[in-house]
C-alpha cells in the first residue's frame, strides 16, 4: 500500500499553527459561549447598550445572577460597561463580539 505524501502540507501547516497556550485560550473563549445565559445576554447587547435592570426584566432572572453572568462576559473582554450615575450600562465590547455571534447564528440557520 502506497503512502501519502503530505509532507509539504504538514509543514505548512506546522510553520503557520499558532501555539499550544493561544489555542487553550482560544477554547476558553468559547467555552465562554456555550452558556445559554451568557448568550442571551449577548444577543440582547446587538440592539445596543442596556443597565442590568433591564437585562434582568428581559431574561426574567434575579440581578444576581445576571451580575454574575455579566462578569464573566467582563472579564473575557466580551462585554464592556460604562457608569452614569448610579446606573451601568453594558454593551458589546467591540465588532469582534458581534461577528462572532452574527457568524455562528447564521452557520446555525443556513440551509
């Protein structure tokens, strides 16, 4: 049985990977994704920024939860806040956030 040769392609591949601690990040950035909570949230964050009042009357759950949540979101540099008054206001951190999500929305919708 004859073998192939793909060694030109190995190398390439080899030569262009990124390493072995930016893909374990890279997991983690989407295991950040695969909670249904913190989905919601983002989706609700494509139409514009919202305090978290606001996300807990939409998700219909306690502010607890939904601070816990948005702190995750925070700290994976997902979301990003700013303060009038008392009041926070949250709002997707950059167009990355939202073609991440646009994209996966629609590899899930297509035909």
């Amino acid at each position: 049985m004859k073998k192939h040769d793909h060694s030109g392609l190995l190398e390439k591949i080899k030569a262009h990977s990124p390493g072995d601690e930016i893909l374990c990040d890279l997991a983690d950035l989407f295991k950040v994704f695969g909670d249904t909570t913190r989905m919601r949230i983002l989706y609700s964050l494509l139409e514009g920024e919202l305090c978290v009042c606001a996300i807990c009357e939409l998700l219909g759950m306690n502010q607890s939860a939904i601070s816990h949540q948005l702190k995750v979101l925070k700290d994976n540099n997902l979301v990003a806040c700013r303060r009038e008054g008392k009041t926070v206001y949250y709002f997707l951190a950059d167009d990355h956030v939202r073609l991440i999500i646009a994209q996966g929305f629609d590899h899930l919708t297509e035909i």
